[in-house]
C-alpha cells in the first residue's frame, strides 16, 4: 500500500494520506506529540530533545491516525553511522550534522522505538516503509517492546509493588548475602547536581576502560539530560571509606524507573553491585514506581563471556525475563 501523493503542510508537519481511513503525519517539533501515551522515557519529548543535542542529530515525530483517531506515535531520530562516537570527539556534533545534509546515504533512522503491545506487525512495518520512504534510506535501527525484526534483545523488569520483604526474599540467595553483608559498609546517596555528574561520569569512564570499551553510552546522566528531565534523572553513589566508588544513572518515567549506566571504580575492594542495586529498588518503590528496569542483556544462549556475566548479574534480583526485537 503506497501513501497517495498529496500533503499538505501545518505548523512544521508533513501530513499525508494513506488511504481514506488512515494518515500520518512527519514533524520535526513536538507541540502535537502526546507523551501521556508514551510508554518509555525514551519515547517521551523530554528524550527527544536531550538526545538530538547529545549527538548533533535530528528528531521526528511520526503520527499515525485511523479515521482521526491517533492509534501510533513514534520518537525517531536522523544520524549518521558512527554517529554516537563521532559526537565525541571535538566539533563531533558538527560533523554529524554536515554529514547528514551532505552525504544522504549515510543516512540511519535510530530509535530506540518503544511501541505499545496493541501495535500490529503490520502496522509497525508500515511505520517503517514510510520512515525509509520519506527519509530515502534503507537501514533502520530501532527497539520494539513487541518482538519484530531480525535481532533478539532482553531485559528484567522487577514488580516493586510488593512489601520490601516480599522484594527481598525474590533476591538470590547469594545476592542477599552480599547486600547483609556490604550494607553497612558502605554509604548509597543519589544526587544530580553537576559536581556530582562529573564524577559519575569518570566512574562510567574507569569501568569502560577496565572493560576495554573506548565510548562512552549514547544516553547517560549529564547535565544535558538533567536540564531536560529535572529531578526525574538520577544518579545513585556508593561511598566506601571516603571515596565514591561505584555510580548507577537512573531516569524515572510514569511509573518505571530505568538503568542508565552503571560505573564501578577500579579501587574498589568491596562487592557492592548487589547492594547498589537494592538501594535503587528500595528508592523505587517508596517513591511509587512499580516497575525497574535493568535494561539490556544478551538473549539467553547468545553472547560471549562478559555479557552473560552481565545477564547472570541483572538475572539475581527477581526480575521478569523479557525479549523484544532488534530491527536491522
């Protein structure tokens, strides 16, 4: 099914007709884009802004709407390959953006897209067919909740509307032995000021480079993302005799609260990853989160070494195993 040629332009959007029940509209501002429906703080238009001037690249806004009734909503972005390591880099963000007006078929659409389970197969892949359609290109990268496209990725999620207890007692054994027995040892604050950024971000730096990961993640707690999230982006500290020794980024959103990065120092002589984690559960659920995501693990069977032990870590806190697609 091929969108008829007609549109029209309003306020910055492009609005088209599909057929004579369905249109869709493309904007590059987020005035009409409803975030209540949004289901991810990644698909909500605070992300949209805060990602956009973290890498140099643009966002769009798709709606697709049945007999005027809005049934899809989609946050994608327009960049480059490689685009999240060149933003590194000085006058990165720069260099995205050239490249995206000079060298079209560099061109990728990027999530993540995070879409609601009544989304059909057929639907989404129309959302697809008319991104790459408008935006002349063939690859596209994005996330589904629904399990759609050619690569498998997973996550837990943990139901926090239980009694502390009842969370504890879903803990592993050995993980509920590493929280009784570092607890006391150490000291859990959170803060977002951006003193305290900074050195969340070395910490991030130390743990990639002891992993032998030379980037950074695209999306992390930063003084970009605080202005854009206020007190909803987070960043959990652990202090062990006097010294920061572990960080974990958090963005709250409706009711989840989700993982954004965790950093644990190389000076570090104590085991606390377990006890980190807890203390961000415990948080959750007395602010009245129901749901904390650990996002991104290898699917089970799959992956080297470091990320099953990455998959194992996050599998000990009575999560709900979950997969969704990776379309590329």
């Amino acid at each position: 099914m091929e969108p008829a040629s007609a549109k029209r332009k309003r306020n910055n959007t492009e609005i088209h007709t599909m057929t004579d029940e369905y249109t869709y509209e493309i904007s590059n501002v987020s005035d009409e884009y409803t975030d209540i429906l949004a289901n991810h703080p990644h698909q909500c238009s605070a992300f949209g802004i805060f990602y956009s001037k973290q890498h140099g690249c643009t966002q769009r806004y798709i709606r697709i709407k049945k007999d005027r009734k809005l049934i899809l909503q989609c946050l994608y972005f327009i960049k480059g390959k490689g685009a999240e390591m060149i933003s590194q880099i000085p006058a990165g963000k720069i260099i995205n953006s050239v490249t995206e007006k000079v060298i079209p078929e560099l061109r990728i659409i990027t999530g993540p897209v995070f879409l609601t389970e009544c989304d059909t197969e057929e639907l989404i892949s129309y959302m697809i067919h008319i991104i790459c359609k408008e935006h002349h290109t063939k690859r596209v990268i994005a996330d589904f909740t629904t399990s759609y496209g050619s690569e498998k990725w997973a996550t837990y999620v943990v139901n926090l509307m239980k009694t502390e207890e009842e969370l504890l007692k879903n803990v592993d054994k050995n993980a509920r032995y590493e929280i009784r027995k570092n607890i006391d040892k150490v000291k859990v604050f959170m803060a977002n000021d951006e003193e305290h950024l900074k050195v969340y971000e070395q910490v991030l730096k130390e743990k990639r480079e002891n992993n032998d990961i030379n980037y950074m993640p695209p999306a992390y707690p930063n003084k970009l993302m605080v202005d854009c999230f206020g007190d909803e982006c987070q960043v959990f500290f652990v202090e062990y005799k006097g010294e920061i020794i572990a960080a974990s980024g958090t963005l709250a959103f409706k009711d989840y609260i989700i993982d954004l990065g965790v950093g644990v120092g190389k000076h570090s002589d104590v085991n606390i990853g377990e006890v980190l984690k807890w203390e961000i559960m415990k948080y959750a659920r007395k602010k009245g989160y129901k749901y904390y995501d650990f996002v991104g693990v290898v699917p089970e069977g799959q992956g080297d070494e470091k990320e099953k032990a990455i998959r194992f870590f996050k599998s000990k806190f009575g999560g709900e195993y979950k997969e969704y697609g990776v379309l590329r």
